[in-house]
C-alpha cells in the first residue's frame, strides 16, 4: 500500500507450566536442532551446495524440510556475519595503525613515548596480517557455540560437562510463512482467552504428521500499578493484532536459566510521517546524562530549548540503563509530537577505530550514544515523527560560538541548533564579528570552505581561552576586545 513503511519488532514472551514430559521434548529438540546447525556450519566452510545440505540435514537429523532449511539459515548468517565482522575489524585495525604512524612523525615525542608507540604498532599490524590472510583465503576465525566465556570456564573445571552441553544446545529457530498462517513449526495460538505456543515435534504419527505439543505462553504486557492502563507500547496488543491477519512472523526459544524465553519477530505497517519538518524541527544533540533538545522553524529561527536529564545514566547497570533510555525517548518523542514538529539527530559511526586510554575507553563504555539513537529512530518510526539525519561535524563548536551567547543556551544545546538546522541544510556563515577580531588574512580566509572556516576559527580561539566551552562563554567579551 502506497504511504506504508515496514517496520520489524521483537518481544520476549516466557513459556510456563510446562509439564515434565513437554519439557523432556522440548530440550531434545534443542539438542538435534543445535546439533543440525554446527553439522551445517562445517558442510559450508567446506563448499557445499546450500540446498543438497538442506535434503542431508532433513535425512540425518530426522526433520521436516522447514526445520532443516531454517537450520542451514542459520549456520549460513553465523558466517556471513563473521565475514562482516572480519572486514569491520580489518578496517577499524588498519586505521589504528596509521594514526599510529602518523603520531610517530612528530618529532617532539620523548623516547618513551615512541617506544610504546613502536609496540602498540607492532601489536596493531600482528592483527592485520591475520585478518588480511583469513579475507584473502576466504576463511573466518574460529567459532565457538556455546560462547568462548563458557568454553574457557569448561577448560579450567568450573563447569560442568552438563552445563557446557545446556549451553551449547539451546535454542530452536523458525522462520515465518505467510502462506501456513504465520509460522508452521512454532506457532501461537488463542484458545479460551489463554495463550499457547505450538510446537511440531520430531515424532510422528501413524500417518507420518508431526505430533503437536501446546505450552502456555506469557506474551509480555507492561501494566502501571496505580492505574491499570498499559505503559509504553502495547506489544502484546500489536501481536495479536498481527496475528489475525495470518501474517508471517519469527519465532525462537532459547533457554536460560533454566528458563524457556520466546523471541517473536513480526512486521507492523506504518503510515507516513504525521509530524513533519514543515512545521519546525527539533534538534537533538546525544549526552551521556540525557538529550538537549532546541526547537527552530522552518526558516532555522530559535522558538525554544530545555533538557531531559537522567543523571543515573552514568552509573546504573545495563538493564536498568535501557529502562531509563526508552523513558527519555518517549518524552523525547512526545515533545515532537505536542509541537508536530519532525526530529533531527546527528549520523553518528559507531567504530572502534581509535586507540585510546584505558580511563577514555571505560568513559567511552559508559556512554550509551548508539542506545539512545537507535530507540529514538524506532520510536520516531512507530510514532509517525518525521527524522532526519546530519552530520556530527563542528555541531558543538559552531553552536558554542555562534548560539550560545544569542540565546542564553550551554554548548549542548548551541550543537542541538546546529543539528536542526543543518536538517533543512542551511549554511552556518562565520558571523562578521568573529571575522573581524579573530582573523588577519580576510582574503585569503574567504577563499576557505566552511569546514576550513570553522576549523581555523575554532583554532585561534582554543589557543586564546583553552578546550573547555565554559571558559569561551565567560571570557567571550574580553577574548573579542568588547569589554576590559
């Protein structure tokens, strides 16, 4: 349909009362389904044809075609996502190396300084050199299912033989089909108000038909205390609704814990974007403790800006941190959509191209950039909030320079204005009076891009106030000669 955009959403259900019997089926076909992937993974590092694997795995493991195809699938995306990653991790290596290498070229650095250096070079193009032949003989590292933590604690006796094995055979996969009402091996089913999975074993019937078991199953549903109504998104009603129309959906088990989860993946249609930058944006700029938030028109005129804060952002754990991440998002989403207006966020790359210290890098850890950005474009995406991306170049410095003073606005909030409008792509002009005290050379100056303005700008000012952005707004008057 004309206007409808596809959008994929997973939730985790949890299977309950589930009887011994059940159970004792359920980890055997984990076992065999494990077992049918790893044997899958092996016959395709050695070059064999993808379907002749899928008729060997269905007669050898005693599955039903579909069982077999979605068990090749899955040894077949394990590599091409180790291939991925072998190129992500030869690229972001090989830049290491030459900043490296281009850090060696000053010649102010101390003999210590060089030295480690010269080491942490060595150690950079050991790992290209092993990355570059893996890529040229088409190969990939080696693959431990069951996790390389568990491998290792295995090794030294801290596990058992049992539990490695529990680990190690642990899911059951299947793809959806539209055609067989959704999904044919693991399918949801509604009888009497209640939830169940079905679940095709691997015996069978006099007349060669899968036998069936049903497990009652718990579709998440996150309800408030006080009120009753529905938090956030109501993922189970989505489900079901998706569920009447037969469309295809997937669905995996995996056990933890000694606990059987349900991974459900299904598509919901989304209309076109309702709030649109035809009515001003607002720009978004990403901090470790929350988001800044400035509002402009559609002619890139300040209307208004605040912050949405949630300082435990540093400190709380993983889980915890996701909570807190979707709670700013919404208020983030809900602000765009009280003022119908579109979003702008900066195109961020997360890389691990950069060799850093060991106190940036768990600073670097803490931050939660690619969390907050990524639930804030699905959000945008369900909501009907229209959502540009910009580039991150100079947003804080040209803010901070041109912005902040204007409009009474900290650094943050200065780089969110640059962000909004540099979504309707207007150009940020050096303004006249940063010209006029800062430079000497005019002409050959106006003859720079923008970029190269900026740079050279932001230059001459660090040499005059220092990096941090508090002492530009405290000293800009005396830094510009308006004031003694």
């Amino acid at each position: 349909m004309k206007g409808m955009k596809i959008v994929k959403i997973t939730i985790q259900a949890v299977l309950f009362n589930i009887s011994e019997e059940s159970e004792e089926t359920l980890n055997n076909m984990m076992l065999i389904f494990c077992t049918a992937i790893r044997y899958s993974f092996k016959r395709l590092l050695e070059g064999k044809r993808k379907g002749d694997l899928e008729k060997d795995v269905a007669f050898k493991y005693k599955l039903n075609i579909r069982q077999a195809k979605d068990a090749v699938e899955s040894a077949r995306q394990t590599i091409q996502s180790q291939k991925e990653l072998l190129k992500l991790n030869y690229n972001n290596y090989d830049k290491k190396a030459k900043r490296i290498e281009k850090e060696l070229k000053i010649e102010k650095l101390s003999e210590k300084k060089q030295n480690v250096l010269i080491k942490k070079l060595e150690k950079r193009k050991r790992k290209l050199d092993y990355y570059k032949k893996l890529i040229d003989n088409d190969k990939i590292p080696p693959i431990i299912f069951g996790t390389k933590k568990m491998f290792i604690r295995r090794c030294k006796g801290l596990v058992t033989n049992e539990e490695w094995k529990s680990c190690r055979n642990n899911r059951i996969y299947s793809r959806g089909d539209k055609t067989k009402k959704g999904n044919p091996n693991l399918r949801i089913i509604i009888k009497n108000n209640m939830s169940y999975l079905e679940i095709s074993t691997l015996q069978k019937t006099k007349t060669n038909r899968a036998i069936k078991i049903q497990i009652p199953i718990y579709l998440p549903q996150k309800k408030s205390k006080k009120t009753g109504k529905i938090n956030g998104n109501n993922y189970r009603e989505m489900f079901l609704n998706t569920l009447e129309t037969n469309e295809a959906y997937q669905v995996e088990i995996k056990k933890r814990n000694n606990k059987y989860y349900v991974h459900i993946t299904f598509d919901i249609k989304q209309k076109s974007p309702i709030h649109t930058n035809k009515n001003g944006v607002i720009g978004i700029d990403t901090n470790p403790d929350g988001f800044a938030l400035t509002c402009i028109d559609n002619k890139g005129n300040h209307k208004w800006h605040k912050c949405l804060k949630q300082h435990e952002l540093l400190y709380a754990r993983s889980n915890r941190r996701k909570n807190l991440c979707g709670e700013l998002v919404k208020q983030a989403v809900e602000i765009a959509k009280i003022n119908k207006s579109g979003i702008a966020i900066e195109d961020l790359k997360f890389e691990d191209d950069k060799d850093v210290q060991r106190k940036f890098a768990r600073m670097k850890h803490q931050f939660i950039y690619k969390t907050l950005l990524s639930m804030l474009e699905n959000a945008c995406k369900r909501e009907g909030v229209e959502i540009r991306k910009v580039k991150p170049q100079f947003t804080s410095k040209i803010g901070l320079y041109k912005y902040c003073h204007q409009y009474g606005m900290d650094v943050h909030n200065g780089a969110a204005m640059v962000i909004g409008r540099r979504s309707y792509r207007l150009k940020e002009k050096i303004p006249k009076i940063l010209k006029n005290k800062l430079i000497e050379n005019k002409e050959e100056f106006n003859k720079k891009n923008e970029w190269s303005k900026w740079s050279i700008i932001n230059n001459i000012i660090k040499g005059k106030v220092g990096e941090k952005p508090d002492l530009w707004i405290k000293n800009r008057k005396q830094t510009l000669g308006l004031a003694s």
